[in-house]
C-alpha cells in the first residue's frame, strides 16, 4: 500500500473504516483509532461550523513524517492518518488516526502521540464560524495571513 494512501489530506467526509484498512494486517493484533469531531463551542462561544485549510502537499508530507516518527519509536507500528479540509458542520469528522500494532499499548501510546504531534506541526489551520462571525484558532500552529 502506497503511503500517500496512508497521510491524507481529503476535501469531503472521512471514513473510519478506509482509515483502519490502511493499517490492518495479520501482524497486528491491536488498532487503536482518534476520531476528532467539530464541537459546538469553544471558550465559551456557541460555534456554528468550522473551515479547515492546508497547504495540502506540504500537509500531506508532515502527516506522513510523524507516522515515520512513530513507527521508529514503537516497533512493528502501522500509522495512518486523514485530516479533512474544507467546510465541517457541526459532529462531522475533521481527522482520523488509526495505529495498528501487535499489542494495545503500543497502538493507543502510537495514536496519542499522533495527534498531539498533529496538533502542533501539521500545517493545518482552523477557522471557527459563530453566529455572529469568524475566527481562526490559533494553538501552535500558526493562522494564515488575513486577507
């Protein structure tokens, strides 16, 4: 399986069940999965939507690395990561993780990792929609320019 297959960054719904098939095989006794979803607030603010955006290319390449990194560091690991990009509504998916390995405490280790890895290196940006507005969120990862 070719690993553009496995670190994707995908304009439409995501899909636990082709997340898992990436990293399922006979070796692997164990698949643990992270599925983030749109919520409907942030620090007090009724959130109404959310606008992922990527440079994909670049994205796709740094989902890529920190599977390597965490197939380095917890041996006989699978890593796969989506993110979606793009217009989410509310309880949509917006990324999903699935770490496969011959154990559970190596592929739930693998996929805590990730995300937080995720979290603050992927060039990945998030704009919240509210009622009465838009904001983008800004954790480690750095906002794109305003227009």
């Amino acid at each position: 399986m070719s690993n553009s297959a496995c670190f994707r960054i995908v304009r439409g719904p995501l899909s636990l069940e082709r997340v898992v098939e990436r990293v399922a095989g006979p070796r692997h006794g164990a698949i643990a999965t992270f599925t983030g979803t749109v919520r409907n607030h942030h620090q007090g603010k009724r959130v109404t939507g959310i606008e992922y955006h990527a440079y994909a290319e670049m994205a796709e390449r740094v989902l890529g690395e920190i599977g390597a990194r965490i197939e380095a560091r917890h041996a006989s690991c699978r890593v796969a990561i989506h993110h979606r990009i793009g217009p989410l509504a509310i309880g949509e998916a917006s990324v999903i993780i699935a770490v496969a390995a011959p154990h559970r405490k190596e592929a739930l280790a693998g996929c805590t990792e990730a995300i937080v890895i995720l979290k603050s290196e992927a060039p990945i940006w998030k704009k919240e929609q509210y009622g009465n507005g838009a904001a983008w969120i800004e954790g480690r990862r750095r906002a794109p320019a305003r227009p």
